[in-house]
C-alpha cells in the first residue's frame, strides 16, 4: 500500500495547532480544511489532463486542463464533511458522495448508516475524506462500499493514523493509496489514537467530548 506522510513544513505547523486544546471549533475547523487542501494538493500529483483550446491576449493556446468530473470526494460522515472544503476548493466540480458510518463504542466496530454515491463509480477515481484512521474499521468498511459500487481507483486523505489502523487497512485494501499530515504512536485501550486530536468530529463541529 502507498502511504505518503506529508512533512511539509506548512501541514506540520497548521497540526500542531490542531493538536493544542485550546484550539477552538472554528479555529479547527479552519485549519484542517487547509491541511485538507495541502494533503489533497499531493494525492492528485498526477492526475490526467487534457488540452482545451483558450483565447488570451496574444491569440489561441492549448493549455492543460484536469477533468473534476472523472473524480468524486467520499466524506466519511461526520467528521469527514469538516475536511472536505478544503479538498472541494481545489476540485469544485467533482461529485460529492456521502457514506455515513459510525463506530460502536463497545466493540469498536464500524456501523453503516448511510450511502449516497455518485453515478458511474466504475469511472472515476474516488478520494476517500476522513480526518482519522485509529482502528482502520471505518475506512475498509468505507472503501468496501465504493469497490461494491465499481471504483477500483481509491485514494485516502487522513489527517492522522494510528500504526495499527495502516496495517489493518494494508491487509484488507493494499491496493489503496493513502496521503496523511502524521503516522502517530499507538491506539490506547478506547481504540483512540496517541498523541492524537481527541475526537476529531466533536472538535470540528463543537459538540461536548463524549
């Protein structure tokens, strides 16, 4: 599995923001929609373009030109809807599909609620939006639905990921790509990951930490 941690100095500086307490919703939510775009920036290095004709100032000229509709951004809900305007603002024209999947407290295990895709999946490459991968459950269940569903080309854009979610995810998908601002130490025994945000979706959105 291709796994591209992102040391730029810019996606280092805006997480360690994210990671300070004080750091309030809006603040965060700011700044992980701009590490969204940096991460995004690096996960569509080399994505195909085709030559449109412009008129400027000195006559015709063939520039390159990127086809957002070849692709669609995959939010994992909830959390996932706060990452994704900074990935929108760079592709504006692809579709937005939406999988919603919870994860039992008790057992740590992702709960499917909810699915909306784009039309013909088989042809576009899907970016799969979630800001962490801990136990990696979510996001296998996630990439299970899309490859149902046709896509066979599936990249990840996490804001952080535990060791132990990598691997999960490598066994199951290893044909997956992944872009992500940190690989952080371990999951504790809640399945959370250290040093890690704290819950991601309750920061983003302001609601109270459960």
């Amino acid at each position: 599995m291709k796994t591209i941690e992102v040391r730029h100095p810019l996606v280092q500086h805006k997480l360690g923001k994210l990671r300070d307490i004080a750091t309030d919703c809006v603040q965060f939510r700011q700044l992980a929609g701009e590490i969204a775009g940096l991460l995004a920036y690096e996960a569509t290095r080399d994505l195909p373009t085709h030559a449109v004709t412009v008129q400027t100032w000195a006559g015709p000229l063939d520039v390159p030109r990127v086809r957002g509709e070849d692709l669609t951004l995959v939010p994992i809900l909830r959390a996932g809807l706060g990452f994704l305007p900074g990935v929108q603002g760079l592709l504006p024209a692809a579709p937005v599909s939406v999988i919603g999947i919870a994860r039992d407290e008790a057992t740590h295990q992702p709960c499917g609620y909810y699915e909306r895709l784009a039309d013909r999946m088989d042809q576009r490459m899907a970016l799969l939006i979630d800001p962490m991968l801990a136990t990696g459950g979510s996001a296998i269940a996630a990439i299970n639905l899309l490859k149902a569903a046709g896509c066979r080309s599936i990249r990840c854009i996490f804001l952080i990921a535990a060791p132990e979610g990598l691997r999960a995810l490598e066994a199951r998908h290893p044909d997956v790509e992944v872009y992500l601002a940190s690989i952080d130490e371990r999951l504790d025994e809640n399945a959370y990951i250290h040093p890690g945000l704290g819950d991601a979706g309750d920061r983003i959105f302001g609601t109270p930490s459960s």
